[in-house]
C-alpha cells in the first residue's frame, strides 16, 4: 500500500520533462528567443541583447511551465553546424523552427534546411512550431505570407502551426510555447519517447 501510495504521489506531483529542438538557419534569431523564452519563464532574466552571440554547437534552456519542465536544445545554424542537428532528432519531443520573417532573400534556404529536417526518420510525428521571427522590424512578413511563401509539403501528416513572434520583444512567444506544450502533452510522439524509456504511467484507480 505504501508503495503504491508513493507511487501515486510522484505521479501527481512530479513535472513531465520535453526535450524541444530550436532550429533554424545561421542569424535567424534563435538565441535572442531563447533568451527571452528564458526571462518570460524563469525568475532569472535571460541575457541582455548585446551579450547574445550566435550559436557554435550548442546551447541549453530550460524552463517550467505548470506540470512540464521543457530542455531546449538550440542547435547553430551555420551551414558547417547542420551536419550535427540530426545527433539530437531522436530524443526530441517537438522542433521549432525559426526564420528571419524580415529577410526574404534566405526564405528559400531556410525552406530547403527545414524541409530536410523534416524528412529525417528520426523526426517523424514530432509536433512543429514555425515562428517568422522579427516582427518588431517593419519589414517583417506576416505567419500567413512566410506559410503560404514556403508552401512545405506533407505538413498535414504531423501536428503543426505557423506563429509570428519577435525574440526581441516577446510578441507571440507565450501563446506559442504554450501552444506547444498542450500538443507535446498529447502527442503520440510522446508516447513513443516515453515506450521506449521504459515508462509505465502510475494507475489512478
């Protein structure tokens, strides 16, 4: 009995923790949004603007938002670094993808790094979030213009949303995030994580 009642007390209490992948190519503004997913979520702040520098290899976030504790895995965009994104697909939840909404010129190669992420096996069924990031620039194009732009295709076979956030101000980054942990929460993707570490949910009756 008390083992059982144990059990159903770090069932109730503990956080469920999501592995999420950021993504993107070299100054699409991946840090900048960490760091302010960082200062929106935690008690400490995130890094000022003018201490981000970009991503070579990799940098860690993590946060906690009601029963989840999600790990962020900002991964360099460089054309050298994408190589090593695949090393992280396997033990992923969820991928967020970014693009710098104020840039057309690197839409397409943006589209053709995503497109390639998203082939990948190791990918398959995670839940994804593509944010046009930069809205506080004037120049920026809207979620709509950057979706109908890119025109992905075989989107319809996984849970996705396309988000207009800016990393500088935080417009969109809660709703996203948010966004993204409910479908994690649900996600078969999760399911298949948690099979295959073994997990064995707690029976509540």
């Amino acid at each position: 009995m008390f083992s059982l009642m144990q059990g159903l007390w770090s069932y109730m209490f503990s956080k469920t923790e999501f592995h999420v992948l950021i993504l993107g190519i070299d100054k699409a503004g991946k840090t900048t949004f960490l760091e302010k997913l960082k200062t929106i979520y935690s008690i400490s702040e995130g890094l000022p603007h003018d201490r981000i520098v970009p991503t070579v290899g990799l940098n860690i976030g993590r946060i906690e938002i009601s029963n989840a504790k999600i790990v962020f895995w900002d991964l360099g965009g460089q054309p050298g670094l994408r190589s090593i994104w695949e090393k992280y697909y396997e033990e992923a939840h969820a991928l967020i993808y970014l693009i710098d909404a104020a840039c057309p010129s690197r839409f397409e190669d943006s589209k053709s790094a995503l497109e390639k992420a998203l082939r990948h096996e190791d990918l398959q069924g995670a839940p994804l979030l593509i944010l046009a990031n930069k809205q506080d620039l004037p120049s920026a194009v809207s979620a709509e213009e950057l979706d109908r732009y890119l025109d992905l295709k075989k989107l319809d076979e996984r849970v996705y949303m396309f988000e207009a956030v800016s990393g500088y101000d935080g417009r969109g980054i809660k709703g996203s995030i948010e966004w993204l942990v409910g479908v994690m929460e649900r996600s078969k993707r999760t399911e298949t994580l948690r099979a295959r570490a073994g997990y064995v949910p707690v029976p509540t009756s």
